[in-house]
C-alpha cells in the first residue's frame, strides 16, 4: 500500500485537467456504462451477464475502430 499510494509520485495538474478539452474520458465512459445497464436491465448484473455485455461492447468498439480507419464511419443519433 505505501509504495502504491504514498511513495508514488503525483502526475502534473494538465495530466488530469479536462478543462475545454474537445474529448472528455469520463464522458465516454459514463456512456458506456449506460448502456451495458440498459442492455442489462438492471444496476447489478450478474458476474456471467456482465462478462456476457461486456464482450458486446468490445466486439461494437472495435467494429466502430475499423470504421474510422476505413473512414466508412457515419455519425448516427439514437432514437429516444
């Protein structure tokens, strides 16, 4: 625990500063995560499920990577 978190060395502020920064991490994530509940059904899925969701994701992000670099990719809107 000490050399993980008290001998470590803290990154600079403008590492981890998303101020006005076109891409926002958190952002991408929060999505994510939204949709692997949505698709569950549920906050708590199951360990077997969420490996399951999981896996989805991967397989849709790396689909969406193929396209970029193809540049094929369209933006789309979901419907609500």
């Amino acid at each position: 625990m000490r050399k993980q978190w008290m001998d470590s060395t803290m990154p600079d502020v403008q590492e981890w500063v998303v101020f006005k920064q076109s891409v926002r991490m958190d952002n991408d994530t929060d999505g994510c995560h939204r949709d692997i509940k949505r698709r569950a059904g549920t906050c708590h899925p199951g360990l077997c499920l969420l490996i399951h969701l999981m896996k989805v994701w991967a397989d849709f992000v790396h689909l969406q990577v193929q396209h970029v670099s193809y540049k094929t990719l369209k933006r789309y809107h979901r419907k609500m």
